[in-house]
C-alpha cells in the first residue's frame, strides 16, 4: 500500500512529514524566522538545518534528527521533543519551557541562556552541554545525564531531581537551598559557593567535589560519601555528617564543632 504524504509550506519548499526517511523529499537547510508551530515533524532529518529565531511552538519533532542545527532564539514552548537528537545543537536563548524533552540526546549542545522551566528531561543525555544561566525552574530532571555539562547560574529552584548525574558538572554558585538531592552523583563537581541551606544530601556521592565555600548550613550529609572532597571555608553549622565518609576530605570549616559527626569516617578501615 502506498503511504500517504503530508507537506508542510514552509517560504514555498515542501518538507515530508510522514513518507519513510529513504523516500522523504530534501529539505532546504536555512528556513530561519518561519513559523512552524504546532507542525508535525517527527523522525525527519533535519541535521545542520537553521532554524534560529523560528516558531516552533506545539511542534512535534519527537525521534527527529536536529544534531548540529541553528536553533538559537527558537520558540520550542510546549513541544513534543522525546527522543530527538540535539547533539551539538546551538539552542542559545531558546525557549524550551513546559517542552517534552524526555530521552532527548543534547550531548555538547548549547542551551546557555535558555528557558526550560517546567520541561521534562527525563532520561535525557546533556553530557558536556552548556547551560549557563538556563532557566530550569520546576524541571524535571529525573534520572538526566548531566556529565561534565556547566549549571554556573542556572535557576534551578523548586526542580524535580532524582537519579541524575551530575558528576564533573560545573555547578558553581548554584541555589540548591532545601532540595531533596538524597542519593545524586556529584562526583568530581565543581559546587563552589553553592547554597545547601537545610537541603537533602544523604547518600550522596561527593568524592572528589570541590565544596569551597558551599553553605550547608543544616545540610543532611549522612551517609554522603565525601572521600577526597574540598570543604575549605564551608559553614558546617548544624550540618548532619553521620555516617559520611570524609576520608581525605580537606576542611577547614567555620562550625566544626556545631556539626553532627558521629560515626563519620575520617580514615580507611582494614
């Protein structure tokens, strides 16, 4: 049975929708400015292509190919992005706000800037991206990869964060005042200045992370592990460290003796 085709006109060139990727018509490479909202755009391969500045608002580009693309300025409110491959993408100052993003590949891309408040990045890959001063208020970043990617001034209240990686990030100066991040990888973190104030830290792997001048003050530690951790200049007041694990852990805090250290490990058992 012959499958139907569906085009879309976008500045007078027909981009396929629906036809099989070996059959689709090929698409023009700069369609940037034009109005694309709540077009259906799913499996297409679109690698390279720029888009900046366009309106893809309601869109769906689930399973697309957008690796490379120009999508800076982009209006993506709202879309349906899971599974779409973002991979080096240039997404600067895009809007990605109450977008789907779960499963999405953004591997090296760049999302400094942008607004992904209230977007679900579930299972989605940021390994290595750049997400300077991103919005990602009420984000749900359940079980993201987030390797190596720079969080520096990103707005990351009130997000949703469980089971994701946040080892090599740079996190400097981030406000993560009374979240629950029991059990997150921070391993080899750069957390800087970051505000822990009362938040949730039991379980927690920080081996290696650098807390210089980190507030965690009524921080729950127990349990973290802390094995190499920089904690110079930190304020440890009323801090809970039972049971962590500090071995080789540089402190120099303000409030050691407010801590609660009980049975925290400071040395190797035999």
């Amino acid at each position: 049975m012959k499958i139907r085709e569906k085009f879309q006109m976008v500045e007078g060139w027909r981009i396929s929708v629906n036809t099989p990727r070996q059959e689709r018509i090929s698409f023009i490479t700069e369609i940037f400015g034009a109005d694309l909202a709540g077009a259906q755009l799913s499996e297409v391969d679109l690698a390279g292509v720029d888009l900046h500045m366009s309106d893809l608002s309601g869109a769906d580009f689930s399973k697309s190919d957008l690796s490379g693309a120009n999508l800076s300025g982009v209006n993506f409110a709202d879309s349906k992005l899971i599974g779409v491959n973002l991979a080096g993408a240039n997404l600067c100052g895009a809007d990605l706000s109450m977008s789907n993003l779960a499963g999405a590949v953004l591997t090296g891309a760049n999302l400094s800037g942008a607004k992904l408040a209230k977007a679900d990045l579930s299972g989605a890959d940021l390994t290595g991206a750049d997400l300077f001063g991103a919005d990602l208020y009420q984000t749900i970043l359940f079980e993201t990869k987030l390797i190596g990617a720079d969080l520096s001034g990103v707005n990351i209240s009130r997000t949703v964060i469980k089971g994701a990686i946040f080892s090599e990030a740079d996190c400097f100066g981030v406000d993560f005042a009374c979240m629950n991040l029991s059990g997150i990888d921070f391993a080899g973190a750069d957390l800087a200045y970051c505000v822990f104030l009362g938040a949730d830290l039991s379980g927690t792997n920080l081996l290696g992370a650098n807390l210089t001048g980190a507030d965690l003050l009524g921080a729950d530690l127990s349990r973290a592990n802390l094995t190499g951790a920089g904690l110079a200049d930190v304020d440890l007041f009323a801090a809970d460290f039972c049971h962590a694990i500090l071995v080789g852990a540089d402190i120099s805090p303000q409030n050691p003796v407010s801590s609660n250290l009980v049975k925290a490990r400071w040395k190797f058992e035999n």
